[in-house]
C-alpha cells in the first residue's frame, strides 16, 4: 500500500511546466517532493493528510529570481520609515519620537524621503520641496546626531537626497572646506559657505557613506541576520521560493545566509555567488586560487544554500571601489562588494578564473559586444557551456552577439524592469524602436537558455512579469520593442522553471513533476488566462517550499 501524502492540492488549474503532463487538477506532495498528478494524487489522500481544496485557483512552480538581492528588502524595515511624510513638520515629527526613544549622543538614522520602493519623488513629496535643514533637525534632536539618508540608488533614478544636523555633521568630520574622493557627491553650502546639511548624491552606485560619513552606523551581523528573516517571508509572500545572486554576495552577506542555513531557518533555497574584494591582480589570482577549494565548478552546499562561481564586474569607478573596500565588512545597502574592472583587467581575471574552474557571472548591460570576445578566447581552451558561465543585465545587444552567447551555451538572466521601466528612458529613440533592447524574443528564437529576476526594484515577480509583456516605459507609457513582449507561458517558464541551470539544479528543481522539489505558488488568478494588464494585481495565496508551507495569506492551513 502506498504511504498517503503530505498535502494533496485539488480542484486547481495547475501548471506543471513538465512536457509530459502540462496541466493537472490535483497534485500530492510527499517528503518534500512531487509525488503524484490527479487520480493518483487523489488516491494518496488518507488519516492526518492535509487536502485542501483550491476552487480553481492557479498553481505554478515557485519563482525563481535570479537576481534576487534578497538580503536587502529586510533592511529596509529596521529604520523609521518617512514614507507617509508629506511635509517637513511629518519628518520632524518622527525624528523627534526616535529622539525620546534613543539614548543621548546616539544616532537617529531614518529611511529615506520619497515613496517605496523607488524613492522617485524624493523632497518633491514634502509640502516644502526640501528636506530638513540643519537648524531644524537641530531643534528637533538637539543631543542626537541624526541621518535622513539618500535613497539606494538601484531603487529609483539619481539624484538622492540627504540631510544631516550639525552633531552629525561634526562627528563625521565634516567643515565648510570638506571635499568628497568620490565623483558625483555635492554637499551644500549657504551663501557665506557654511555647510547646509544637504548633500546631493548623483551617482546610481552611492558612495556618500563610504567616502565622507565614516560615524553613521552601519548594518551589523545581528541586524543583517533578522533583515534576512524578514526578506525570505517577504519574497515568500510573493511566490518566490529559490534565489540566485549572479551579483555576488560579500563575504559578510554569505556569512548571515551561512548561519540561516546552519540554524535550520533558511527556507529560500539560496545560489550564492562570491563578490571578490580584491584590489588588484596579484591579489584576485591569490584570491581566485584559494576560492577554488570552495567555489569551483557546481560550488559547494545542499539543495538550501550553495556557493559557486564569482561576479567579476566590467567597468566601474575605481574611487568608489576604494572607498568601498575600505569599509567593509559593511557594503551598504548592496550586500556586495563595489569593483572597478578595466577591459584588460576584465580579460585577465576571466582566465584567471576559467583556469581555476570558477564560472564567471557579469553584468554586461550595453556592453555585450565588448565582452564576447573574450569568451570566446576562453572557450577555445575551456568550454563554457558545462561550466555555465552567467551574463545578466543584457540591455541593448545585436542578433548576431546573442546567436555567439547560445553557441558558447552561456545562460543568460534579465532584468526587464531595470532597463525598460525603470531606465527605459535612455531607450525611447532608438533606430529599431527599441527591438534590440532586453530582446527577449529574440533570445528565445535563438534558443538561449533565459530566466529572468526582480533586481529588488520591487521584488514583486508579478511586477517583473508585467514589465516583460508590456515593455512600457514609466513616465510616457511608450512601449519600447513591442515585438520583444514575452508571451505568459514563456514569461512564466523563464521566471520559474528555467532558473534551475543557474545552480545545476534542473534534475530535480522547477517543473512540478513527481519526484520534482515540492516548490510552487498559488495565485489569486491564472496570468495565462487573465490579460497582461491585470498581471500587477496577481497576489500569491500559498507557497510551499520542500513541501512546507511558508506562506498560506488565507490561513487555511494554519
């Protein structure tokens, strides 16, 4: 007799995402796997299975986000929110309620000015048009210094704005003939060149922090490793239940998943890449040498956590990843560390790693043309397809550098809402009308093997998916590259099922299929049956990972 299931799902519209058995009404989980599809499923229920009956919802395997930055959103969550201020009198009333609350002489450091997730509006959401000034903020919390940062520059566009008092001003050093090392940071003076407390950050990479405010306080250990709770049960609650950070993860980020992992409390099943912190090319070839140990080939892990491989960026400031390397173990917001890679650099840490078997992720962004050559060079001598190198963030790219990236069997993962919502400005004119730009249809004519990821601008999978179907630009509505809008199934596929390559894990992970992982999601309505428009009001009901529930909105099987 066969042992009963888990938890038997049924009267769904589920899609499996398996070409054997595409849609099915029931689905048995047992001991973290996939057990059984319909009749057979149904005749696994039995005494203590947990059945639930889903009145047609829809089911699809969990999302997988490949450029996740889920350590982040957590974050977010542990300082005084302003989002609700529409004034400077709002502002400063939080800041005095965090000055009756906080031990004399310690920081009040709050989230930024402007409306989540992107912070667009910035001190345009004040009454005022500005920020605090000094003397405000001092009245408000005379014996506190106090920080109302610029927002991350990843979650909305440059400019940010910041706003310190005089105690921080002072405690970070900073006097009316204070300069910034890094490009892109204004400080504000008055009239007579006295310090304001304003600073204007320009730079979409923020280097404020790093380069002048060395007293503010930064995330600790303690304080990542509870934002990292909270952002699983945020990504959760979305559907998501795998991550890969092709970004790479510092080693202060890997050490927060590392104790999830070992406390039994990672529920993400997590794909960590490393983020080097080197400063030159003696150094990273030490680095790439000793890193083999651990992160070569397939990396080392479970089907919870796994190290492999490391991100070796093209291009950046190399001020700014001084400032950077200087702090750490702190990286900010960011969770990685800051690079600054010529063209020749980039070329030699490829061999470098490719010779220590250890895959390379980049971020190519217009720039694939410049990159492929050497891959190429490097797959004359070690073949890159078994080793399953990463380029992500592909925005413009020609047909012909797409068709050499499926020849070289690199997989490849996009970032829709980066380039084509969010920064699809730069994007409006172009030539083709934009057919060239994240040209998903192209990449899936060719073949290449594509996934995409959320890039934590906002982690909503549903939002992603929105982006990748309508392809329009946030403030005039135009569609860039109409002919690029990914159908839903193929929509769907790239964000749940294909994204398994990217951990070697498509043996066993992905498609809902007995003996398959017990990862899926189900939702408020099916995406392959409502219109595209509706896609960003899809909400995720359930989520079940390994089998487990670890999201259930309705409480039904609490």
């Amino acid at each position: 007799m066969r042992a009963p299931a888990d938890l038997v799902l049924h009267n769904a519209r589920i899609h499996t995402f398996h070409p054997d058995h595409p849609q099915a009404h029931a689905i048995a989980l047992r001991d973290g796997r996939v057990a059984a599809y319909d009749e057979a499923a149904l005749a696994l229920r039995g005494a203590g299975v947990r059945a639930l009956d889903l009145d047609g919802a829809a089911v699809i395997p969990g999302f997988n986000d490949t450029h996740a930055h889920m350590e982040r959103e957590g974050l977010k969550h542990l300082r005084p929110s302003l989002a609700h201020a529409r004034s400077v009198a709002d502002v400063l009333d939080v800041v005095r309620a965090q000055a009756r609350i906080t031990p004399r002489g310690e920081y009040i450091v709050t989230m930024p000015v402007g409306t989540p997730p992107h912070y667009f509006t910035g001190p345009a959401t004040l009454a005022e048009g500005r920020l605090p000034s000094r003397a405000e903020l001092d009245a408000a919390a005379p014996d506190h210094p106090v920080y109302i940062p610029a927002p991350f520059g990843n979650w909305g566009r440059p400019p940010g704005h910041a706003a310190l008092n005089s105690l921080a001003l002072a405690r970070n050093g900073l006097r009316p003939d204070s300069t910034a090392r890094c490009r892109g940071i204004e400080l504000g003076r008055d009239a007579a060149g006295a310090l304001t407390g304003q600073i204007i950050e320009h730079n979409n990479r923020p280097a404020l922090e790093f380069d002048l405010l060395a007293d503010v306080p930064r995330f600790g250990f303690a304080e990542r490793l509870k934002a990292l709770r909270l952002s699983q049960a945020l990504y959760h609650a979305q559907g998501t239940t795998s991550i890969y950070e092709g970004h790479g993860s510092a080693p202060e980020t890997i050490a927060v998943y590392r104790q999830l992992w070992e406390d039994g409390e990672l529920t993400m099943r997590t794909g960590l890449v490393l983020s080097p912190s080197w400063g030159d090319l003696d150094e990273a070839a030490r680095a790439l040498r000793d890193w083999s140990a651990t992160a070569r080939g397939r990396g080392l892990g479970d089907g919870w956590l796994r190290v492999s491989g490391v991100h070796i960026a093209y291009g950046g400031d190399p001020t700014v990843a001084c400032c950077a390397r200087a702090n750490l173990p702190d990286t900010g917001w960011s969770g990685f560390v800051e690079q600054a890679v010529t063209p020749a650099d980039f070329r030699a840490l490829c061999w470098l790693a490719a010779e220590h078997d250890l895959r390379v992720n980049v971020i190519v962004s217009d720039q694939l043309h410049e990159i492929l050559p050497v891959l190429r060079e490097i797959d004359a001598r070690f073949a890159l397809a078994p080793r399953r190198w990463v380029v992500q963030h592909i925005a413009r790219a020609r047909r012909d550098d797409l068709a050499a990236l499926k020849a070289l069997g690199v997989l490849v993962t996009t970032i829709p809402t980066y380039f084509l919502w969010k920064g699809g400005a730069a994007y409006l004119d172009e030539p083709d009308g934009g057919d060239a730009v994240v040209a998903h249809a192209t990449m899936l004519e060719l073949g290449l093997p594509l996934s995409l990821a959320t890039d934590n601008i906002p982690y909503d999978p549903f939002f992603t998916l929105w982006v990748a179907a309508a392809r329009q630009e946030r403030i005039t509505g135009r569609r860039i590259g109409a002919r690029q809008a990914l159908a839903p199934r193929d929509a769907l596929h790239a964000f749940t099922v294909a994204g398994a390559r990217l951990t070697f894990d498509e043996d066993w992970k992905g498609p809902l299929a007995p003996g398959y992982a017990a990862d899926l999601a189900v939702l408020s309505q099916d995406p392959l049956a409502a219109p595209v428009a509706d896609w960003r009001e899809v909400s995720c009901r359930l989520t079940v990972v390994g089998g487990r529930v670890v999201h259930d909105a309705d409480g039904r099987l609490a």
